[in-house]
C-alpha cells in the first residue's frame, strides 16, 4: 500500500430552505422526502430521497411548516400529520446565551 494521502476534510455546506443562510450541513437538520414513508425529520442525514435543509432558528421551522416553502423544496404535498410530526423535531432552540 502507498503512503495514506492526507486528505482536506471537506465540509459540505447547504442553505437552509427559509433564511437562506448557509451554513455547515452539521448545523442544519435534513428534511427527506422518502418514498416509504413520507417526510420526515433525518438526523442521520443519509436517507434516500429529495432532501431539504433547515436551521435551527426556530422562526425557520414555524416558516417553512406554515407555508409552502417545504412543499415546494420537496415538490411535494405535506399533510397536516407529517407537518405535526417534523414541527416536534425541531431543534429546541438554543438562544444566544
Ligand atoms: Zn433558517
């Protein structure tokens, strides 16, 4: 085997679908449209399907989950149930301290 060829750690960056702001895709929670079983909340970040980002700004979530701007994200529909369930997902805020 040849010497390990140091790697840059590369840290993807996405926007968050509301604010727009960008950001590393650590501090940003992954919406997923999946087949199975609709939109969900995606900690882990690795689910298959159209995925969408958000911050943890709670104004974001109330936006995003009041509007159609996840539907559109997703090019999807969101029922009542599944806006619920990714509402109670949100990051618990953690204010400027
Ligand atoms: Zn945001």
């Amino acid at each position: 085997m040849s010497a390990q060829k140091v790697r840059k750690k590369h840290i993807p960056i996405r926007t968050c679908i509301v604010c727009r702001q960008k950001r590393d895709k650590r501090q940003l929670v992954r919406i997923v449209r999946t087949s199975v079983s609709g939109v969900l909340v995606d900690p882990t970040g690795k689910q298959n399907g159209r995925g969408a980002y958000l911050c943890d700004q709670e104004q974001c979530w109330d936006q995003a989950l009041n509007s159609r701007v996840l539907d559109q994200a997703l090019k999807t529909e969101l029922s009542e149930e599944e806006r619920k369930t990714i509402y109670k997902q949100r990051p618990i805020e953690r204010a400027a301290l």
